[in-house]
C-alpha cells in the first residue's frame, strides 16, 4: 500500500470481484438526455476499439491507472485494467465529494448542475493532487465518467496539477450512451504536455472481459 489514494494489487482481486456488481448498477436514470449527451459530446455512438493506437511499453514499465469515479463504474474499470497490467492505482478524491444529491443533474439547483451551467465553479479541490512517486511513472492511464459529453470536471486539477513531460497518457471513460468525444482531446489540451493517445470509451455497463482485453492490448 503506497498512501491511502493508491491502492496495491492486493486490493484489485476485491476489485475484480465487485465489478459486475458495480457496473450492474445501472443509473440510467441519472443521466441527462441522450440528446444533450450527442450534442456535446459530438458522438452518438460509443468509440470502439482504439487499442490499435495506443500503446504501453517497455514491459509495462512503470504504469500507473489514474481514475475519477462519483458512482462507482469508473473505478470498476480502473480496478480491471490495473490488475491486467499490473500497475499502481490512483484514486483522484475531491476533498468534497459529490453526494447522490450532489449528482441529481435532474435538480436544476443541485450541484453539480450549477457547476455545468457555470464553469467558474468546477475548480473542485482535490485530497491529493500528485500521486506518490510521480515521476517514476512512464505511462498514465486517466479514467473519468463522462458528465454532459465532457470528462467529469473533478479531473480537472488531476490534469492541470501535474507535470505530463515525457509521459505517455491513455485516457479511458464510462459513460452511458456517450462516447470519449473531445474529452481527452480536452484533457490534453490543458496538460499541455505528455504524449496523449487515443482513448477508449466503456459502457457504464461494460463487460469485464472486454475491460481486460482492451488493457492486455496495451502491453
Ligand atoms: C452529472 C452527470 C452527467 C452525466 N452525463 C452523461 C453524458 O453526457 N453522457 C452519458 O452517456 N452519460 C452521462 N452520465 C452517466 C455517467 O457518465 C455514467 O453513469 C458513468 O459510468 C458514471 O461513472 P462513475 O460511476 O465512475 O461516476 C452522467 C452522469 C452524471 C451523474
């Protein structure tokens, strides 16, 4: 165990063993309209596979999975694609975070529906924002949920808090019908740095087997 934000591969057979579970948690209900999601996001169909692009090399070397998760299916992913490569997990924690009210995007004074309609507020502070042994690491894969086409904007000072220089970084994302869009594109733009490769969007829902395909593609 490095610090209370990352976990050691000890935790991922737990991890691997709730995922079904975590994804079968289907909020369905707490999403915002299918046509706002493809308007913003620019995508109506989930991306499919990217693995042909991306890549981690140098026998993994050193790797860490860095992910954003309010309701869970974000860290089941992250969970799987650690214990396939073998990696360092990050946990990237608001210092407050988001409640089942925070998160009801159907309350037009909830908030994280003030924070959509008004950007000044999404500067959200984190627990921690440079996992231990940062510059140790070659390769970060960034794992978010998808929140109104873009990636959930607790990433943010993840992004913009860290040095990317000389890092390869995989973005991966939930969503329920939208796809990674912009939202890496977006992510890159505002590290201004690292060696940003094409993501790879799962399903809220998705299949452990194809989360672990996806992450052995890598190596
Ligand atoms: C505030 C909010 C906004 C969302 N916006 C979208 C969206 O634009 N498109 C979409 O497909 N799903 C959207 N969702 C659904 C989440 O992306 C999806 O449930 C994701 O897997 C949640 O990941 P998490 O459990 O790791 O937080 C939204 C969910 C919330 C709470």
């Amino acid at each position: 165990m490095r610090e209370s934000s990352v976990m050691s591969r000890r935790g991922f057979l737990a991890g691997a063993a709730l995922f079904a579970g975590a994804l079968a948690g289907c909020d369905a209900n707490n999403n915002p309209s299918g046509a706002e999601n493809d308007q913003q996001a620019g995508n109506s169909q989930p991306t499919t596979s990217s693995s042909g692009t991306s890549s981690v090399t140098s026998a993994n070397g050193n790797v860490l999975v860095a992910y954003y998760s309010a309701q869970g299916h974000t860290e089941a992913v992250a969970q799987v694609i650690a214990d396939e490569l073998g990696t360092d997990l990050f946990e990237i924690m608001p210092a407050e975070p988001y409640s089942d009210d925070d998160l009801n995007w159907t309350d037009d004074s909830s908030r994280v529906t003030r924070e959509h309609e008004d950007e000044s507020l999404r500067d959200v502070e984190l627990t921690q924002v440079t996992p231990d042994g940062w510059d140790g690491y070659d390769t970060v894969l960034v794992g978010y949920p998808i929140w109104w086409g873009i990636a959930a904007w607790p990433v943010n000072n993840f992004i913009t808090g860290n040095d990317w220089d000389g890092k390869t970084v995989i973005p991966f994302c939930t969503s329920a019908s939208s796809g990674l869009g912009q939202s890496g594109d977006l992510l890159a733009e505002a590290a201004g740095s690292g060696d940003w490769q094409e993501g790879r969007r799962f399903s809220q829902n998705a299949d452990e087997d194809e989360v672990r395909s996806w992450a052995a593609g890598l190596s």
